[in-house]
C-alpha cells in the first residue's frame, strides 16, 4: 500500500508563515493559526510543505487503508485560503449542521472536506470560529484517542 504524500514535517509553522506570500496572506496566515490555536488548543505542526495542522488522528478505512491525519487545519494558498475540516467530512451530522454556519459567514466556496476564502475581510470571523468548534469537537468524538 502507498505512503502518505502529505505527513508532519520537523518545518517550524513560524518559519513557514513568515515565507506566505504576498504579505496580505502572510498577515491573514498570523490570523488564522491565532484562531485555530485559541479554538483547538493546540500547537500546530506543519503537513507536507504548506498545510498548517492542529491536533492528528489514525483511522484504518472499511478498504483497509491505514490514515494518519490532522484534525484540522489550513494553508494559506495565494489565491485562496484551503481550511481543512474533517468533521463535517467524517461525520454526517456535523458536514449538515454546518450549512446554516456557511450561509453566515460570508464569501466562501466549500469542496468535500474543505472551506475557501479569498481573504478574511469576507468572512465574519466570529462565525468561522463556530465552524472550528463545531468541528474540533466533533473530531474529538469520533476519534477520541488519537
């Protein structure tokens, strides 16, 4: 079976946000890991060469595959900022609740498991640490000893 592509780094998360490009996503980078921070509680680590992750978990899927994953996080891209939300992926009931969340938080595109944002100044950011709560907890829940 196939290694991970994207694993924890020995990257210090500072030195990576330093490096954001251009300095407005640099700024909005600082933002962001100060809110996951608050929200998980958790010191962050780099995944791979541009993912900042908050808390990890291990899972073996139905298929067999073994995953070694962050519970949360983020990389601030220059076009847009990915959040990684794997609660609402992995739980139903989260990924529902989270509709309602979505439709206050401004300017936004979702994929499966992840939030986009242009920059921060869409969103109300308020709203966007309820979507972090909700989902940390909800990872919490569903892998309790990772």
């Amino acid at each position: 079976m196939a290694e991970a592509k994207t694993t924890i780094t020995d990257v210090a998360v500072e030195t990576f946000i330093a490096s954001v490009e251009p300095p407005a996503k640099r700024e909005e980078a600082r933002v962001l890991d100060a809110l996951f921070r608050k929200v998980t509680g958790e010191t962050p680590r780099m995944w791979g060469p541009t993912i900042i992750g908050y808390g990890e978990y291990r899972t073996v899927y139905e298929s067999g595959r073994s995953v070694h994953w962050m519970r949360s996080g983020f990389s601030p891209r220059k076009a847009k900022h990915s959040l990684y939300f794997m609660g609402g992926y992995c739980d139903p009931v989260t990924g529902s609740g989270r509709d309602d969340k979505l439709k206050r938080l401004g300017k936004h595109a979702t994929g499966k498991s992840c939030l986009y944002v242009n920059k921060l100044a869409d969103i109300d950011l308020a709203v966007l640490e309820e979507i972090i709560a909700a989902d940390w907890q909800a990872m919490r829940q569903l892998f309790p000893d990772s």
